[in-house]
C-alpha cells in the first residue's frame, strides 16, 4: 500500500466539492484524479482542488493506475454501473449515500464487490463523526439503560425550489424524492441503534413529479421498541432526533451532521458534548476506509455491507407501501451515461452476447416466474395499479409489484400462487421468509446447466417436451433445427397458437416448416368430428384452421 491513499473523484458535483475538501485534510490521503463525462467540468473540479489527472469519462478514471479508491458521487440511479465499472477495474469504491435506488441494484453491486475482491462501503458520513461516534459509545455503556424509542426528521427545501419543482430532487428519473436523499440518513440512524425492523408502517404524499414530497415512517422491532421518523423536501425542520430509554435519553441537534449532543439521566446532571469538525466532517468517513485498506479489510464493520442491504430493503417496502416507483434504463441506450465511454460499451455489447444455451427460450429466475401472466392478472385484482402503470414498468418492478401484493400483503391462496412457492420450497429455498431478494441470489449464483440438472433431479424425469410457436422468429429457427442443445428436451407444436394465427400467416408457412397441410382439410365434415374446443370456436366465429395437420417432423401437443 502506498504511503498516501489515492483518491479518484467520480462526478465532480456539490457533493464531491464537500467530500474533496474534507479529503484535503487527512495527510496520508491525496487526490490524484477526477472524472466526468464532461471534461471541461472535470477540469475545472481538477483546477478548483489540484488534481493531476482529468479525465472525461468514467472508464478512464476506473483504469487510471494511479488511483487506488475511488469515491463514486453521480445521481443515485448512476451508483450502481458506476461502482461496478470501479471495482472491476479493481478499485476500492466509496459509494455515496443512498448505495443505489433498491435493493436488487445494491445485492449485484455488493456481490461484485465480494467477487473482485475490492473494498466497498455505502458513505454514510453520519456514522463516522465524532459526536456519533460518542453516543455509540453511551448506548452501549448503558447510559440510557435499553433504548425504547427513537423519534428523528430530516426535512429540507434549502438546494430546490418549491414553487416550480424543478431540479434533481423533484426528478423521479434521479432518484428524486425526500426518501432517499434525507429519509435515509434517519433510517440508519435507527438502524444504528435498533437493527433491522420487524414491521414497516407508513404514509406519504406523492407529489404531481411523482417523487416523495413528505412521508412519516413508523419501524417496530420485535423487542417492542419502536423509530419515529419524518423527512420532506418541501419544509424545513430542525434534524433533530431523539433516543429515549430506560433510564434517560440523548439529545442531537442537526444529527445527520452533528457536532454536539446531550445526555440526559434520571437523577443526574445532563452531559453536553461538543465536537468541531477537523475540517467539513466529510474527512471521517474518508478515514474508515483508509483504516481498512491498510488493515485489508473489504468492507467496515461500522457500516458493513449486509446493513447497506438491509437499509435497501426496508426502503425498498416502504416505496411499495406508497406505490412508488423509480423509472430506471431498461436496457443501456445510447444516452445513458455508462455508455458514454467505449469502454463502457464494450462491456454492454460483451454481456449482451453471453446468454444461455436455449437463448431467449429459457424463462430464468424468480422474476420470470412472478411475471406469469396467471400472476399478471390477479395482481390487478388486488392491487389499485392501472393496466397502463403496470406495463410502463420494467419487468424487475412488476415481479416486485406482485411478490409484495400477492405473497406478503395477501396470502398465497391462488394455484398460480401456491405453484410458486411449490418451486420455490421443492429447490430448498426458504419460502417462510418470503424474502425475494435471497430467491433472486440464488439464481444469480446458479448456472442454467445446474438449475436445469436439479429440476431434472427433484422432478425425477428424463424428459421435458417443450412446445414450439411456429410463428414465433425467436423460437421458430431453434426448435425447427431439431437440435435443442441437450437430448432431455423435445419439441411439440402448440395448438393455441397455431389456432390464433394460422389465418393470418396462412398454411404455407407451415408447409415451409415441412408439415404437412392442406388449405380444404378442416371445413364441414372434419370440423364436426374435431375435438370440442375447435367446433366452439367454430361457432363463436373465431380465427379457425383450414388445414389438416400431420407433421412430418414434431409431433402435435
């Protein structure tokens, strides 16, 4: 390790402005470059604080062999590809606060992190100043007795303005809103002193941006102890919080960037501390990681990973409560800022191309499961969300959607439903946790040939027929070969479709796929001795077929 840590600054906003001068006044730390996808701007960041390399876009900084860390400060939806773009290219990262905008982001990021083999920690400045740092240590000297209760709120309108709602905060695109840029300082607070909640309760107002304007949050924990909390981007408040126990209480002003607090005993004096910043307060967090790259560690145990997670999913609830919903890339377009450097689209072209032996025909993972069209319906039965809402939503969110209405606030009663957990319990997950980001893990950590051997295995099967849409261009040319990769699989002619869409394609399609047909088989007399379904349609004056289907290589199903 070098002598002074080397600091890269990804994205030169606001935030990296507070962070940088913090930086500057921790002597075993130096910052040696900047990025952003603007180099006039990282320019002027370098100029501002003395950095020798600029560079203008993020692949460049994520390579520079003279930076060893990293501190990632782009909009919230930009964390994830970002911090990922650092860490594969083997930098320890310092992901600003929130670590992403749910929790499916911050698993794939946390998982690359383990899997690189790179230092990684959400920075919550709030956790390393000294004056928390001191009621950390009261809480667990028992100066309060057993913390109780926990009321604290983070209100602000100081960087926007009310009047016009413009700006990041009110742009649901960046992550706007007041849950994930203040609301989560007093979820980790409660975090900090009570650990991950047991029961999630509660209320917002959806503003006409559709992004969180204020919102009152209740957590309960199983010992009985029960966070307060309260945070707004329209109003002003004082961030304060409170801890009340036992045998006293702890009193913060402005905790989220506190520099002093108050102890308060039954039968006792008050204790007031005040604690000056070194420099801005940014400096501490800076600190922790430089005392764990110099002690190896890959993460902090003050605000280790798993909690990072954690703190994601209990927002992740607290959004569906609301019926909230970030809009986020479905695919890596050519605007979106990852791709802005070449490196960033060879990555994208690289994992686009990596995809499994059946290709597009494989359904994989718990999300494709969720969004059965079964499960599709019914979800419009128990929930208020609009057919249009429903369909603007990428396919992560509408499993989201329906995992959080029909396994949590509604029991599984629906065959559709039980037939998910069947699978789910029959490939040894646990479905009494019912927790959806662990199912999502261990497909991540599966490969479809092991998925694919286990289903066989706990099915106890040898065969799966596996039925072909002639019509379908995806599917047509793979099982129209004969050859599906794996000798298990067999191929069968689907009938809806083929009933649904013979008229429009007509029957030579199908003699082109090498069955044989002809256009004057089914009328009349043969009509009649079809099955039911067929003569139902018949008189319901539904597409029909007009041929005789004998297929010379699959067999019909």
């Amino acid at each position: 390790m070098q002598e002074k840590i080397r600091w890269g600054i990804l994205g030169p906003g606001t935030i990296s402005q507070k962070f940088a001068t913090g930086l500057k006044a921790i002597p075993d730390a130096e910052i040696t470059a900047v990025g952003s996808r603007n180099l006039q701007r990282a320019n002027a960041f370098a100029d501002t604080f003395r950095i020798p390399h600029r560079h203008g876009n993020y692949a460049d900084l994520a390579h520079d062999p003279e930076v060893d860390v990293i501190y990632v400060a782009t909009p919230h939806p930009f964390h994830k590809e970002c911090a990922i773009l650092c860490l594969e290219a083997g930098k320890a990262v310092l992901c600003e606060k929130p670590l992403t905008v749910n929790a499916e982001q911050a698993a794939e990021m946390i998982a690359c992190a383990r899997q690189n083999n790179q230092f990684l920690m959400e920075a919550m400045w709030t956790r390393f100043l000294p004056v928390i740092v001191k009621v950390r240590e009261w809480l667990a000297e028992g100066a309060i007795g057993e913390p109780r209760t926990l009321t604290a709120d983070h209100a602000s309108r100081k960087v926007l303005s009310t009047e016009t709602r413009e700006g990041r905060l009110f742009n649901p695109e960046l992550g706007g809103g007041g849950l994930l840029d203040v609301g989560v300082y007093t979820i980790a607070l409660a975090y900090m002193i009570f650990g991950t909640p047991s029961k999630i309760t509660s209320l917002a107002h959806i503003g006409e941006t559709n992004v969180d304007e204020q919102a009152a949050i209740l957590l309960g924990y199983d010992a009985g102890q029960i966070a307060n909390l309260f945070c707004a981007i329209r109003t002003e408040t004082l961030k304060e919080a409170r801890i009340i126990g036992t045998k006293g209480s702890i009193h913060i002003p402005e905790f989220w960037q506190a520099t002093s607090a108050t102890l308060i005993r039954i039968g006792k004096e008050p204790v007031h501390i005040e604690i000056p910043f070194e420099s801005n307060g940014y400096e501490n967090q800076a600190i922790e990681v430089i005392r764990c790259l110099r002690e190896g560690k890959l993460e902090s145990d003050v605000m280790p990973l798993d909690e990072s997670l954690s703190i994601m999913k209990t927002m992740d609830t607290i959004r569906f409560q609301w019926g909230l919903r970030y809009p986020k890339f479905s695919v890596l377009t050519k605007d979106h800022p990852f791709l802005k450097s070449i490196d960033g689209c060879r990555e994208f072209i690289q994992k686009a191309l990596e995809v499994p032996p059946f290709g597009e025909l494989l359904l994989w993972g718990i999300d494709e499961l969720l969004t059965y069209h079964y499960l599709i319906a019914e979800v419009f039965r128990e929930s208020d969300v609009s057919y249009q809402q429903f369909w603007a939503m990428s396919k992560t969110e509408q499993a989201e959607l329906i995992w959080q209405t029909l396994f949590i606030e509604n029991s599984p009663l629906s065959e559709a439903c039980r037939g998910v957990v069947t699978t789910l319990d029959v490939l040894g997950l646990d479905v009494g946790s019912r927790n959806l980001q662990d199912y999502r893990a261990y497909f991540a950590d599966t490969t479809v040939e092991a998925f694919i051997d286990t289903v066989f295995e706990r099915a106890k099967v040898s065969k799966v027929v596996m039925t072909n849409d002639p019509f379908d261009s995806a599917e047509a040319p793979v099982w129209q070969s004969g050859d599906t990769g794996d000798t298990r699989f067999e191929a069968a002619l689907r009938m809806d479709v083929l009933i649904n869409t013979y008229e429009e394609v007509g029957y030579e399609h199908l003699r082109g796929l090498g069955y044989d047909v002809d256009s004057q088989s089914i009328n009349g007399e043969n009509l009649q001795r079809s099955p039911p379904i067929f003569r139902d349609m018949d008189s319901a004056d539904a597409p029909k077929i007009h041929g005789g289907l004998s297929p010379t290589r699959f067999p019909i199903s």
